[in-house]
C-alpha cells in the first residue's frame, strides 16, 4: 500500500543511496552533522582554492588604491566642488542595503517561525557582518583622515567640551552602523555555539588535539543539557527581538542623510520605507548569489534546496514591486508639488547626461524581478543565480542615480558638473569585494556554513509530520476498505 503526504515539500531532501545506486534514502541527524562537518574537517579543494586567490588579488590591488586615497587624500577620486558625495557614499549605502537580509531571515523570520530560514540564515548573518565592515570602510575613506575616526564618537577628549556635531549625518551612520555591527555579531556567534561543540566533540573523538582546543574555546563549555538549550533558545528569541527594530532603523537612518536636505530628488519623506524596502531587496539577491555558489563548491543541495531558493524568489519578487511602486511615487509628489526644481531632477534622471545609469536601475530593479512571477523561472537555479546579480547592479545603479545625478545639477547651472570615477574610485570598490569575499571564504572552510542544530529540529519535526500523515491516511483507507 502507498501512502501518499498531504505535507509540503520537505525543506531537507532525500540523499542518494550509496548501497543502491539510482536510489534515494531519508536524510538522518548522522548524515546531516557528517555533511556539514565534512566541509570544516576537510582540506581545502581546488574550487575553494581558486575562489579564494582571486578574492586576495582583488583584495591587494584594492589596498593599493586605499593606500593612495590615504596617502594623497581624497582629491585622488574624481569628486569636485559641484558633485562632493559620489561613488564613496553610492558603495557605503549599497553595502549596507546587502546587509539587511542576514537580520530579515535571522531575526525576522525566527520570530514568525519559518521554517525555510534554517540552511540559509547562517550564511545570511555572516554576510551582514562583512557587508557591514565594508560599509563602515566606506565612511573611513571618506573621513580623508582616518586617524581621527574617533572623533565622530562621543567620548571623552582633552579639551572637555568638545562634542561631535550631532546634527551631521557621519554622525548618525556612525551610530547606526556601529549598533547594528555589534546586535549583529553577537547573534551570529551565539547561533554557532551548538555547532562549534559538535565539531569539538568530532576533534575530540578523532584525536585531533589543535582543532578540539580551538573550537572548544569557541563553544564555550556547552554541554547540550535541557537548561543550555532553554537558554540558548531564549537568548536567541531576545536577540532577535532586538535585531528585528534594527531593520527598519538602520536603513532609515542612511536614508535620513539625503531626506533632511533641501536638494531637489533628496528632500523626500518616501526614502524611509523605500530604503528599507531597497535594501531587504538586494541583501536578499546578495544571499542568493552566495548560498548558490556554496551549494554547488561544497555540494549543499540536499540541504539548501530548491524550496529555499523559490521561498527566497518570492520575497525578491515581493521587494522588487515594493521599489518600482516608489519609483512611481517619486515621480508623482514631484509633478504633484508643483515645485519645478523637483520636476526638473526627475526628468533630468530620465533624459539628462545620466540617462543611461537610470535605464540601467529601472531594468534592473522593476523589469527582471517580474521573471519570477512564473514557477519555472523562481525553481531554475540558473536563472536565480543571473537575476540576483542583476538585481544587485541595478540597486547599485539605483544608489548612484540618487546621489550623483541630484548633485551634478543644482540651482546654478553655472556650477554644474559632470563625475566621472578614477581608477581609484574602483579600485576602493574592489577593495570592498575583496574583503568581503575574503572574509566569506574564510568563514565557509573554517565555520559551519549551515545551521545543523536548526536543521536537524527540522528534519525531525518534518519526519513527524510525515509519519503521522502517514498514520491518518492509513486509518482513512483502512477505515474505508473496513466499511
């Protein structure tokens, strides 16, 4: 007899039988920790190898760049006295926008008990942190002097009175970044105690002396008793009650530094939401590109599945519409305000020297998320993979549109200008890319890339959903053949 489960499909598939080739088995909570273990314990292979050089090449000629933006100062990017924010601030708020997914599916999503979350929110928080470091690297290059980074904290000073200039918008990012980074952290690293101590205990069982010392400093002593979990599980609901505001506060934060100006395309009160929403769109396309990347290098498909990536589709399609509704609103209050200096910076978006970033950001942004309103297109990883890096560089588009073009013309025309990036300029850009991605690699060989603990609650609840499906549809059919 067979019984058929109502269930939905399983977050966690079946794995090839090893015994019987061209079968599947039930995944077990064994084979869980030996995959994810596997990817730690392993040396490293030569995709891993590869991926990594090339993240250290880009990560060296970044620093050069830095070097020379340090060494002879800001006048090395192709700022001017017309257009004074340009790819520095485009780049400072493009990364934080990808660091808001890691909190959305770690903090969020936790609270609302979607199961979904489990393979990817690993990933997703370390992410936020790297983002977030690359954005704060961003003010640092800014700042011209990074030396003299720590006036823009509150604290104590020789001189007694002096304070930070509390209505500058430097000042509030450095707030906002700096909380953020730190509620951040201490998620992410509070998650990965569980797993520490199982590779602890696999050090421990295979005699390997070095990795069970480190990795049981790490885990700080947890021993998996009932009261370590209770703990571990309250502590995780208050901080991802803690984490959940700062979604929302971060980004509108960054979005204050434009919409408290009087500039025509900034002085705006929809950048709040809109940069929220713009945000959680490309954070969520960023982690696309690294779970599909991870899952092919460390051969994750049975545990980042297609149920994840189409799940994770749905909130970029859902974001997507979110940002093209407020580019509309844009144009609407510009030609509803009546103020012709407003109407002049949109149509000057569309049709001015800078048509082509603008184009640029509305295909990218509003067009190609539309692609998965269709099943087939949400479930081909291939497809995935291209639209969330082509949602990213339209969202980066979106952040130079927004600075660059609002500046280049303001009241004067006398003043206007036009801003075009030295190699410098990109050079700092890939320096961001190479930290990131050093710093991703780094975390992926040496941490557990996925959650075991919460997979495995999964896994088990999933096979008892299963069973008692089971268990009903067999009483149905044993009731109705009874009768």
């Amino acid at each position: 007899m067979q019984v058929t489960s109502p269930v939905r499909e399983p977050l966690v598939l079946r794995k090839p039988d090893e015994n019987n080739p061209g079968k599947l088995r039930t995944t077990t909570l064994a084979d869980v920790t030996n995959d994810i273990c596997r990817q730690v314990e392993a040396a490293p292979n030569m995709r891993w190898l590869l991926a990594m050089l090339i993240s250290l090449v880009a990560f060296a000629w970044g620093s050069y760049t830095l070097y020379r933006t340090w060494w002879f100062g800001i006048g090395e990017w192709g700022l001017n006295k017309t257009i004074g924010w340009a790819w520095d601030i485009t780049n400072f708020v493009w990364w934080v926008g990808i660091g808001h997914a890691g909190t959305l599916i770690s903090a969020i999503l936790l609270l609302f008990r979607q199961k979904w979350r489990t393979s990817i929110n690993r990933a997703a928080e370390a992410m936020t942190i790297f983002a977030v470091i690359c954005a704060g690297s961003f003010i640092l290059m800014h700042m011209g002097r990074p030396w003299l980074a720590h006036w823009a904290l509150p604290l104590p000073n020789t001189y007694g009175s002096l304070w930070v200039n509390f209505n500058s918008p430097l000042v509030w990012d450095v707030f906002a970044i700096s909380t953020y980074l730190s509620v951040s952290v201490v998620f992410w690293y509070i998650g990965l105690i569980p797993d520490l101590a199982t590779i602890r205990e696999r050090a421990i069982r295979d005699g390997r002396a070095i990795p069970a010392f480190i990795y049981g400093c790490l885990s700080f002593g947890w021993d998996g008793s009932a009261k370590t979990w209770a703990r571990y599980e309250m502590v995780a609901l208050v901080l991802a009650g803690l984490s959940t505001p700062l979604v929302l506060s971060v980004h509108t934060i960054v979005s204050f530094d434009f919409a408290t100006s009087v500039i025509p395309g900034w002085h705006t009160t929809i950048f709040p939401p809109y940069f929220v929403a713009g945000a959680i769109f490309s954070g969520f396309a960023m982690v696309l590109t690294l779970m599909l990347i991870t899952r092919h290098v460390f051969k994750l498909q049975h545990y980042i599945t297609l149920a994840h990536i189409e799940s994770m589709n749905k909130v970029i399609l859902l974001t997507g519409s979110i940002v093209g509704i407020a580019y509309l609103t844009e144009f609407f209050i510009a030609w509803y305000s009546g103020v012709e200096y407003e109407s002049y910076a949109f149509l000057n978006r569309m049709f001015g020297p800078y048509w082509w970033a603008y184009w640029s950001m509305m295909t990218c942004n509003v067009i190609s998320p539309q692609f998965f309103w269709f099943r087939a297109m949400r479930r081909n990883i291939y497809v995935t993979f291209a639209l969330s890096i082509v949602v990213n560089i339209g969202m980066w588009f979106e952040r130079f549109v927004i600075i660059v073009t609002s500046l280049h013309r303001d009241f004067l025309p006398s003043s206007w200008s036009m801003f075009w990036p030295t190699y410098v300029d990109v050079g700092d850009y890939i320096f961001s890319f190479g930290l990131f991605f050093t710093a991703f690699f780094l975390f992926a060989k040496f941490l557990p890339v996925v959650n075991m603990a919460e997979v495995k609650a999964v896994l088990a609840s999933s096979n008892e959903e299963i069973q008692e499906a089971g268990l009903v549809e067999a009483e149905k059919e044993a009731a109705t053949a009874a009768h």
